[in-house]
C-alpha cells in the first residue's frame, strides 16, 4: 500500500481565524495563507507552522486549545467551516488531516460559542462549567478503601457495553457548540447515563441527576429541542438516546423527591 | 551530598507494607484538618491523591496546567490495567506479578517498592469498579481480561482501548466530589513554577495562571508533585503535546535528586513519522499484540512490494522466532529493539524503511472480523484516520517511538524525596519499573501511589510537623522564589532572538533520538553532551518569544518547558554515559550477547544514580543507592 503511494502533492489554503485578544475586547476574523500544505498533516499542525511564521515575522501567534493529540483529552475545541470539530465524523479538531481539504480552500476557524463558554483569547474557551456540573453530582461515592471484590458486584455485558459508550464522553464541549440552545444535555445525559446505568450507580441515582441538571441550568446552558446536533457533532459519536434517559431520570427523580418520606435525622452523624 | 535512606523496612518481603503500615505514625482525625497539603498534577496519581487525601480530612489544594483535571494525560493511556485478581484462575499471585515487574525491570527497580505495588493492585480494581469504572465484562457479568507483554497469565483489565481515560474519570470524579464540597481547592490553568523549601522541608509552590498571567504563592505542610513523564524531551513522543519536566525540574533546581533520568521507555507499536511538521507519534495499544502478529519481509529486495504480495514463506515474523515462548508478546524493550535491528538490516518497510507490519490477517480468519471490530475497533479507526489506510485488509505498520520515562525524582519507600516534606508520585518517580516498564502497570503505579500509599505514608511525615501553613507566604524564600520566576519570564518576553521555540525543541529532539534513543554509545553521548550546551546558549541567544506576561501566552509557556528540556536532556546525556552496562530500556552498543541482549553489570551498576543540582553550570553530583536484593536474584533476563 503505503510503499506504492506516489509522492504527496502539496497544496495552499487560507485559514480565516477568529481572533480576540482578551474576553473584554471585541474579536473579529484575519486571513492567514497557508502554503506547502501536505494532506497528512493534522490540522492543528499546520496552525503550529502558521504560528511559527507568525512568531518569526513578529506578530502573536493564534492561541487555540490542545493537547493529547489523539482524540482523547477534549482540549481542542473550535470550529471549523461551521462545524465544531470540523469536517469527518467521531473525531476531535485534532484528529481532521489536511487531506480533508482542497487546494485553495478558505478555512474558517473559530471558537466554540456558547454563553456558558466565555472566550478567553482566539479560539480558546473557558469550560470550567462542566466541571462545576460534575462536582455537584457526576460520581458515585466511593470512598477509598471501602470497595469489595470487584467481582462482588455483577454487571451484564450489555449493560456495561452500554454504560461505557456513555462514559466515553471526553467533556470538549462541541455539544453545546453545535446546539442553537448552547445546551449541555448530551454531556450531562452521558455521565447520568452512565452511574445510572451501573449497579453501583443506584443509590444516588436521584440526587445526582437532579443536582446535575440544576447546575447546568444555573450556569447558563440551555436546554435540549430534539434537534440532535449535539450527537451529530460529537466525537465519540454519543447518541442522543442518552438524553431521553436523562429527562427520564430527572422527571421520575423530581417527582420522588417531592413524594419520598425523609428520615428526621437525614444529615445528622452518627 | 544528598542523604538517600530508602527506609525499606525491615522482616519478610511479603510482610513489610503491612508491618510498615502499622508501625508509621499517624494524625487523628481531629488534627488532620490543620494540615494543608498541595498536589500538583491530577492524572491518576494526583487525582486519585488528592481526592484520597481529603477523604481523610486533610485541606488539599490542587494544581493542574491544564483547564480541567479530566484531561491529564493519563486520559490517553489506552490498553489496560493489572490487578492480581487470579479471575482466570490461571496461576497469577501477588508474587507473580511482583516477579514479572521486577524481571520486566531488568533488577533495576526496589524489591519492596515492586512488592508493594503488586499487594495493592486488587484493590485498585476492586476501587474502580466500586466507582463504576465499566470495566469489561464477560457475559455473566463478571470482568474480562486481557493478556499483556512480558506475562504469562491473563491479568489486565480494561475498558475498550480507553482504559486510562475510564480510570482516569474514575479518579476526577473522586476529585470532583471533594471538589464539591468543599475539600479541596482546585487550581485549573496553573502552573507550578518553583518549589519553596523552608528550613530544609518543602513548604509551598510558585505558581503562574495561565489564563491571566498571574504568579502567586502557595504555602502548606507537604507538596506532593505528580506531573507525569518527561519524554516530550525528545520533541515526537505519545505524549500530550504539553507534557512537561517542568515541575519536577525545578525540584530537582531546589535539592530532589533525579534518579536514573536515562532510563527512557520507547513503545514498540506506534504510527511511523510521516513529515517534519510533526507534533506527536500516537500508539498503537499493546493489547494488538495480543493478536497481531509482528513481521518483516526475509528479503530486503522485498520492502516495496505490496505485503500481500509476499508469500507466507518470506515473511519472518521475528519476535515468535526468536522469542518463541513470549512470541508477540515480549516486553516493550525487547521488542521495540528487535524492530530496530530488522530496519537497521534493511527489512524495514513504508516509505522511510522505518516500519514493521503489524498483521491481523490470522485473527480475522481465526475470529472473525466483527470480533477483532469489537476488541480493537476504535485503534483500527484511529489508525485510519492518521494514515487513511483500513487494517483490517492490509497489515498496520508501526514503528518504536517514545512512551514513557522510568526515571524521576529519588524518593524512598514512603514516596518522600530527599528534601523533606516533597513527594513524588505517578510517573513523576522512578521508583516501581526499573529500567524498563510492564504494559499496563503505569496506570497500576498511579493509582496505587495514590489512592493506598501516599495516604498512609504522608501522615508518618505530618505527624512529627507542626501545622504552620498558614503564614507562610509572607516569608523571604516564597517572595525570593516567586521574583525568580517573575525574572525569567520576563527575560524570555524581552530576548531580541529571532528563532520560535518549536525550532529548539526539534532540534533537542534529534540529538536525544540519535543519541540517547533506543541504543547508546559513548561516542554518541559524549557527542550529544557537546551539541546540547551548544543549543542552549543558542536558545538564549536566539529564542524569540512573542505577546506579554499578563495574558494567556502559550509560546512562553512553551518555551519555559523547553529551557527545561534542555538541562534535562543534558543530565539524561551524562547519566546514559556513566552507566557503563546495558539494561532494559537503556540499551549501551558497547554492553550486549552476541544476540543482541542487554548485558548488565551488577557488580558495578545494580543501584540507582540519583543525580543532585550542584548551581548553574556546575556538574551535577551523582549519588549512588545500591540496590540490595534479598528475596530474588537477580538473574540475565530472558524471554526465549
């Protein structure tokens, strides 16, 4: 295959890129030609040699999110020609070669857009609200030391083949990106899905998901319209099944919730 | 001189973590929240560290450069994790396990570390899946295994080819619930740049926001570093792009010891290199061994021919011929060399003639497509998406590329450096592989530093300080370090250089991978320990780095990584050349079998080098601690 592949032809594009130097100043869109483009690059490749023409003829480079490189981190986070991540499907910005591309292409790049992702510089965006929606509820508490047999608990295969296409959610954000809402569902549905899905998920089921869902609505994302961008965009191609499970969760957790008897003592230590 | 007690405590191999465990000392729980304790990095180790640490009520304060703890890279690891659960019930022990990482190691590594590893690798598994971690699963429910090179039993388990990062989520949402309420402080986007040492003990961090550009110090009663590997010294590696030495570095400025920095582990399967533009070299999991078969054409007049056009016969599928008890299946080592021989006689393939195919046409005859689609699906997309070439009807071709560094910061048996009060956890220390490191044990080694040891051992130090943070900051060696750190990035934003720094680290790159790459030899190092001083004082010469100190500036992000990749790389150079002896994944030309194996010397070289700053252009001090196997002999390795 590869020893019979004839000599790579190189071609130029231009790379129209948002650029905004600080969230206070007002960004706006400069062309960068790019030439001697080889189509196995990776994308943020060549913004790697765009920067460093840029840095040797004086002017600052493009800052844009990145850093594992395979896919996996969920560092990288713009768009590019519209679509977050860009063109292919079930791959991060950081995963589009240049053979995606055409001599002569205008390229845009932007950053993720969303209310709740305020721009930091160029393309890079500030996604702690995911973690602050994590803190308030994504995780089954397990104590340290407290576990038994892992054998001990049984999960059939389906369930946990199902619970891991859940959990392979790498946080980039391009769901909310891609959503007219700026909605976070897909992301908050994955991880609900997945503890929800486990035996061991079960006993916060409830509280999680509903203390989920409550912060991502206080941290300014929308909610869900049924239009499925969200998984359309997504990396890791995450199905927006999960997130009819979710409205599941939540609807049969706020009603027990207001049902639920509650202990006298709930919160008191022994 | 350094003063290097590795306290391995005394009484039988198999009994000294428990012994140890009930000798130490301890804070009761009343006191521990006067103690604050910093933890820079939050992959496994740091992760899994700090959400421990303050399960147990201590203040923790976590730092993390990148914008969330989720995506440290351990996230990437790919194939698995051991635990000697015996699930198979095909003879696994913890002794087996200890056995196989100690002789993996090549009789580099500390007995009772490697012991101590192996006792709480149940755990671990049993810790993960109680997080819910989903764990591959049988039909009936139970976990699945996987095997993994240099063992002959089935005890690596694994979630798809993404194990690192399920482990990983695991970990950040321990984190995340400390985080939660309120236990622990996390620091996204910030960077340690300096270590502060108090009367000797390690008492705070300097850290910069690199979102704002802010530097600002930290005090508190221990620090605890787990910043992962150092291998993007060589520029391409599968590391994230941002890993860095930076952290451990500076400690090393400060007073830790480095022990066995040359002690480098390059990965057998990852992509060839395709151009010069190239930032990263990805991995193909080792858990394809598991079913591929590795070969080269016999005949060199072969390498540009199709490979389906070479006929069975021709085809030498060298690691089962000349490994025919551990097959695909040898260690990284061991294997990365074997394809470097192949290449260096000419039978390499691809375009560079830097390849070696890696086959599943026997396991998709023997399984079934859709079956091999479900093991390894997700590397075989992978592998198109980077080479636009489908595996599953043509062989992959792979070559060695940089995956992991045994080396790191000196610290004994309690993870705690020389400099009292400093810990080092995770990758960021030498002390679990030896010279070489096992598939699936990197992420054993973080996890077990910190969710079972660092939560024991860190009181034994506690207990004998008095909590006295709090005031710290205010002291001159906290101002004097944060002004050290101010100076030079202000003295890299002002260089009238001309040069970006992704030059530099390219060409450091070059001069590692030829030099003190998959084999070694005292010409070369010594040759590489000319051109690095060179590159250095080009570097400050001629690095230009552009934009201001108050924003995010990522080329000086960078290009205060690289400084520090350059002094490494020296130290790495020199440390190469003392060790007069090959082993594991230091690999001397000078030391090997007529057939190519490593040849060690342990009457001159069985101990540890652990390197000690002696001041700016000063050579370093190189300590020695010798290491005193008692339980096993250390005998040549061999996997024929």
């Amino acid at each position: 295959m590869v020893a019979s592949t004839p000599a790579k032809k190189l071609f130029s594009v231009t790379l129209r890129v948002w650029r905004q130097a600080s969230p206070a100043q007002p960004g706006k869109f400069v062309d960068y030609p790019a030439h001697n483009v080889s189509p196995d690059m990776s994308f943020l490749e060549l913004l790697d040699v765009v920067n460093d023409g840029l840095t040797v003829s004086n002017e600052e480079p493009i800052a844009f999110a990145h850093d594992c490189r395979e896919g996996i981190c969920g560092t990288c986070s713009c768009s590019i020609n519209g679509k977050p991540h860009g063109p292919g499907k079930g791959v991060a910005t950081c995963q589009v070669y240049m053979r995606s591309f055409q001599a002569g292409d205008v390229i845009v790049v932007e950053p993720f857009r969303a209310t709740a992702f305020p721009i930091i510089k160029d393309l890079v965006v500030e996604r702690s609200a995911f973690d602050k929606i994590q803190q308030a509820g994504g995780f089954i508490s397990a104590r340290t030391g407290a576990a038994p047999d892992a054998n001990s608990i049984l999960v059939s295969k389906a369930v946990a083949d199902l619970a891991m296409d859940a959990a392979a959610c790498i946080g980039c954000g391009a769901c909310v990106a891609a959503c007219k809402n700026a909605s976070a569902m897909l992301f908050v549905a994955a991880k609900v899905s997945h503890l929800g899905l486990m035996p061991q998920g079960q006993p916060e089921r409830d509280r999680r998901v509903l203390a989920m869902v409550q912060t991502m609505d206080e941290a300014g994302f929308g909610n869900c319209t049924n239009q499925y961008e969200c998984s359309a965009v997504c990396p890791k191609t995450i199905t927006h099944d999960f997130i009819a499970r979710l409205n599941r969760d939540y609807v049969g957790a706020l009603f027990r919730s207001k049902l639920q008897p509650v202990s006298a003592s709930a919160g008191g230590g022994a | 001189m350094a003063k290097l007690d590795s306290k391995i405590p005394s009484g039988p191999l198999a009994d000294k973590w428990q012994q140890h465990k009930t000798q130490i000392k301890l804070v009761n729980p009343a006191n521990k929240r006067k103690y604050e304790i910093i933890v820079v990095g939050a992959g496994l180790a740091g992760s899994s560290a700090a959400a421990t640490l303050a399960e147990l009520g201590y203040r923790v304060k976590s730092f993390v450069f990148q914008d969330s703890p989720r995506r440290a890279h351990s996230i990437a690891a790919q194939g698995g994790i051991n635990g000697t659960k015996n699930y198979q019930n095909d003879g696994d022990s913890v002794h087996r396990l200890f056995y196989d990482t100690l002789k993996g190691g090549d009789y580099r590594a500390r007995e009772a570390n490697v012991h101590r590893l192996a006792e709480v690798s149940a755990n671990i598994i049993d810790q993960c899946a109680a997080q819910g971690v989903p764990f591959a699963r049988e039909y009936s429910g139970h976990l699945a295994n996987r095997s993994f090179g240099g063992a002959q039993v089935s005890r690596t388990f694994y979630a798809r080819g993404q194990t690192g990062q399920q482990l990983l989520l695991g970990a950040y949402s321990a984190l995340s619930r400390m985080v939660g309420q309120g236990a622990v402080e996390l620091h996204p986007n910030s960077e340690m740049l300096d270590l502060v040492i108090v009367d000797g003990h390690a008492k705070g961090v300097i850290v910069r926001d690199l979102k704002t550009g802010a530097i600002t110090r930290h005090s508190a009663d221990a620090v605890i570093l787990a910043t992962g590997g150092y291998g993007n010294v060589f520029n391409l590696s599968t590391y994230a792009r941002q890993s860095n030495t930076t952290a451990i570095w500076r400690a090393y400025k400060r007073g830790a010891c480095m022990a066995n920095p040359c002690y480098t582990q390059i990965h057998p399967t990852c992509i060839p290199v395709s151009g010069d533009y190239q930032s990263k070299l990805t991995l193909m999991s080792e858990s394809l061994r598991n079913d591929g078969r590795i070969w080269v054409p016999k005949n060199k007049a072969d390498i540009k021919k199709e490979p389906s056009a070479i006929a069975e016969a021709d085809r030498d599928y060298y690691l089962e011929r000349i490994y025919p008890s551990f097959g695909n299946l040898a260690p990284r080592d061991v294997a990365s060399r074997a394809a470097m021989r192949m290449c260096d006689e000419g039978r390499g393939v691809g375009e560079t003639g830097l390849g070696v195919y890696l086959d599943f046409a026997d396991a998709i005859k023997r399984l079934g497509e859709p079956a091999v689609r479900e093991r390894y699906g997700n590397l075989f997309d992978i592998y198109h998406e980077i080479t636009a070439e489908n595996a599953y009807q043509a062989p992959m071709r792979i070559f060695p590329a940089v995956h992991y560094t045994m080396g790191g910061l000196w610290v004994d048996y309690n993870l705690m450096s020389n400099v009292p009060g400093l810990f080092v956890l995770g990758e960021a220390n030498f002390s679990d592989h030896g010279a070489n490191r096992l598939g699936a044990s990197a992420l054993m080694q973080g996890l077990a530093d910190g969710y079972f040891v660092i939560p024991y051992t860190i009181g034994d130090y506690l207990a004998q300080q008095k909590p006295s943070a709090q005031s710290n900051i205010d002291r001159p060696e906290f101002k004097q370090a944060a002004e050290s750190v101010s100076a030079q990035t202000q003295q890299l934003l002002n260089n009238p250089g001309k040069e970006p720094v992704s030059h530099f680290h390219k060409r450091l790159g070059k001069i590692m991978w030829e030099h003190c790459g998959m084999a070694r030899t005292k010409q070369g190092l010594e040759s590489a320990l000319q051109k690095i001083p060179a590159l250095r004082e080009e570097f400050v010469a001629n690095v230009k780095v552009p934009g201001s100190a108050e924003t995010l500036n990522q080329s000086l992000e960078k290009a205060g990584r690289v400084a520090d990749f350059i002094d490494l790389g020296e130290l790495m150079c020199r440390d190469a050349l003392t060790r007069e002896e090959s082993c594991g994944g230091h690999f001397r030309e000078e030391y090997q079998y007529p057939d190519g194996e490593c040849k060690r010397d342990d009457e001159k070289f069985g101990h540890v080098a652990a390197w000690e700053y002696q001041g700016p252009g000063q050579k370093p001090l190189r300590n020695i601690e010798p290491l005193n196997y008692e339980f096993t002999k250390m005998s040549v390795r061999s996997y024929k």
